[in-house]
C-alpha cells in the first residue's frame, strides 16, 4: 500500500537545526521528493525539492539515501517564524503503472523561544 | 501576478445542495489540482488535468466533478454535498509533468466549506 510516514509533531528552539524524515517505501523510480511549507489559513508553500544524495537552497538541506526510501529536509538556525506544517510528497507506482501524488500526513513543527 | 486564485474563500451548504468552487492561475501552467485537507490531516488529491480539456481520479475523487474549461480555470463541483464533504479545498497549479512530483505547484488559498 502507497504510504508516507512522517513523525506528527516536533519541538525546536530559535537557532537550533531541525531534521525532519519522511518514508515512502514504494516510490516510483522517475519521481523527485518535494517538501512544502504550510502556515494556518494558507495554502502550501515550496521549500525543496531533489531526487537523490543532497540538494540545498537558500532555506533548507535535503538529504536523499541511494536507496531513495526516506528523505529528511533539514532547516539551520531556525526562527519562530518556521513554526509551520511541513509536508513531504512523493509519487508512487500503482499497479498498471498510474502514478498518483501522496502527501504525508505533515509535521507540526512548533520553534520556541 | 495574482497566482492562484479561489472562489468562493467560505461556503456553508446543507445537505443535498450543489456548488461549484472555482479556480484560476495567471502563471500560464498546464497542470491544475484540486486537493481536499481535513482537520489536522495532510492533502488529498481529487482531480487533476494535465492541459485544457483532460482530467483524472486522483486518491479520492468519489463525489466531486471537474471540468478544465481553458487553460487558466479548473473547477471543481459538488453534485450533492455530504457532511462528509466539509473540508479545506486547496487548487494548485504547475508548469511541469502532471500526475508526477517532478515540478513545484503553486497553490490557492483555499476555500472553506461546512455542510450541515
């Protein structure tokens, strides 16, 4: 069965490094790993996206193994204002070969003072 | 650039009743999504079109009716709303593969929608 798994909630405090994983057993060979943002009331926001070892931006890390069966998107020095939902979405292959898109269930990140 | 737009941003309904949410993009993609996300859950994907005049199921398109009716607006319909229908509908677009995760999508602000 096509599933994510991502813990449901963290805590960090401002200027610490947050690591957070997401598995997906049965992704589809040709898909990328992208993880979004989300704040209350607001729609999903980009943040990163790779397909495997490390990609990195201006706002977070992503950590891709060869295997490709989990990721983890790492945020340096985080700020309250990274008090977010964070969602990772993966495709996977169904039988027949029709990809459909699969969130996670999204971690709650709650940064402290 | 407005982005993605939605329309209505609430919408209360009782059962039985139908309505259409609609959405628009100015970015000149040819994927649109429509996602549902309940109460402290992740998004579902209902329908997507990969360019004017397609769609497809996505995870959970039981319910809902879609139509691409050009390359800037998707909308999404409720025949008959359920109870088990009140959500939070995000509509997204992007510039790349539909069906895949390979491009970013852009997203609505949502609408709001409680059926009694």
């Amino acid at each position: 069965l096509a599933k994510t798994t991502q813990p449901i909630s963290m805590d960090s405090y401002e200027g610490q490094e947050v690591n957070i994983t997401c598995s997906h057993n049965n992704i589809a060979t040709n898909d990328y790993i992208t993880w979004y943002q989300q704040f209350p009331s607001q729609g999903p926001r980009f943040i990163i996206q790779g397909y495997k070892t490390k990609v990195t931006n201006e706002v977070a890390s992503l950590f891709i193994p060869a295997d490709r069966k989990s990721s983890t998107l790492s945020l340096p020095r985080v700020s309250l204002s990274d008090t977010a939902v964070y969602y990772c979405l993966v495709g996977f292959s169904l039988m027949g070969g029709y990809n459909k898109l699969i969130f996670g269930a999204g971690t709650r990140l709650a940064v402290h003072p | 650039n407005a982005g993605v737009t939605q329309t209505p941003k609430f919408q209360v309904l009782k059962t039985g009743q139908s309505m259409t949410l609609q959405c628009a993009q100015d970015m000149n993609h040819n994927s649109m999504y429509w996602y549902r996300q309940d109460p402290g859950m992740g998004l579902r994907l209902i329908y997507y079109s990969a360019s004017e005049g397609t769609t497809d199921k996505g995870e959970v398109p039981n319910g809902y009716n879609v139509s691409r009716l050009n390359k800037r607006e998707f909308s999404l319909r409720l025949e008959s709303a359920a109870p088990s229908q009140t959500s939070v509908y995000f509509c997204a677009s992007s510039g790349g593969l539909a069906g895949t995760s390979t491009d970013t999508q852009y997203f609505g602000p949502g609408t709001r929608l409680t059926v009694l």
